[in-house]
C-alpha cells in the first residue's frame, strides 16, 4: 500500500469519526419540553353536553361547570372529575 492511500485512508476515517461524533452531539428534539397528557377521556355523546349546572368539584377546589350523564352521575368540564357523590 503506499503512503499516499494510506494517508487518504487515516484522513477519511479521521473525517468520518469526526462526523459521527458531531451528529450525536447534536440537539435533537426530545419532546421533554412539551407538558405531560394524562390519556384522553372518552368522549362524551352530544346529549350530555346540553344538560350543564354549576356544582361544587372537589378537585378544583371551586365550582365548576358540572354535566350530568346519560347513565346517572355527573362530570366536572375543567378536570373531568367524577363528581356522583359531591354534596351540591
């Protein structure tokens, strides 16, 4: 092999670990800066959207905007707490 192609060869690999290394240092998008999502609740049928009151939510520590449900109990709008229970 002559010194040449063995010169070429060094600088290339000298070249190629040197880009390696800089594409791994590089900043990449983790998604930690995003906020944290609890999984989605179901959704909620139309007709229990219309039937709303205001009612105490423990969660919120106020009252909120309560819906009343289909199947008997009612849901705070801002947390999605299960309200059923909470004297109004």
């Amino acid at each position: 092999m002559s010194q040449f192609a063995a010169a070429l060869g060094g600088t290339l690999t000298a070249i190629g670990v040197g880009a390696v290394m800089v594409g791994r240092s590089w900043p990449a998008p983790t998604g930690r800066h995003r906020a944290l999502r609890a999984a989605a609740p179901a959704v909620l049928r139309p007709v229990e959207a219309l039937d709303q009151f205001e009612a105490y939510c423990p969660a919120e520590d106020r009252p909120t905007l309560q819906l009343h449900l289909r199947l008997g109990g009612s849901l705070c709008t801002e947390c999605r707490n299960d309200t059923t229970g909470v004297p109004q």
